[in-house]
C-alpha cells in the first residue's frame, strides 16, 4: 500500500484518457480507498505509539467529519444560463 501513489495514478489515468472508463473509475475508486485505509492504519499506529487512543480517534472522526461536509456542503453551486 501506498499512500502518494493516488495523485500520480489519477494524473497517468487521465493522460492516457482512462479517467472516464470503467476500467479508470474503478482503479481510482479502489486506490481512494486504500489511501483512506492506510491514513486511519497510520493514525492507529501514532495512537499506539503515545498510548493514547483519543489521537487516532481525532484523526479518523475528523477525517469522516470532512467527507462528509465535501458531500453534502461542498457541492458546486448551480450556475443558471
């Protein structure tokens, strides 16, 4: 796993013009995943390290907290032509 590799396959995968295939949505979708595995994997491991489960806490509710407020309020706005 590894965690900056995700803007270097979305960049490959929209210079070859795979972004909007299947093939493309599916690589990226599962390498978004990994990534957001690996961040909550390492907040655990800094949370075992201090011995303080309330950091990897933080960590992993901020970054749910943050997904969710990029879904539902960081819509684009509806441009009227």
């Amino acid at each position: 796993m590894t965690i900056t590799a995700f803007p270097i396959l979305a960049r490959i995968l929209y210079e070859r013009g795979l972004a909007q295939t299947r093939f493309g949505t599916l690589a990226l979708g599962g390498a978004s995943v990994d990534d957001a595995v690996a961040w909550c994997l390492l907040a655990i491991v800094l949370a075992s390290v201090k011995n303080s489960l309330s950091i990897a806490i933080l960590a992993i509710g901020g970054g749910i907290c943050y997904v969710l407020f990029t879904i539902f309020l960081g819509q684009p706005p509806i441009l009227f032509s």
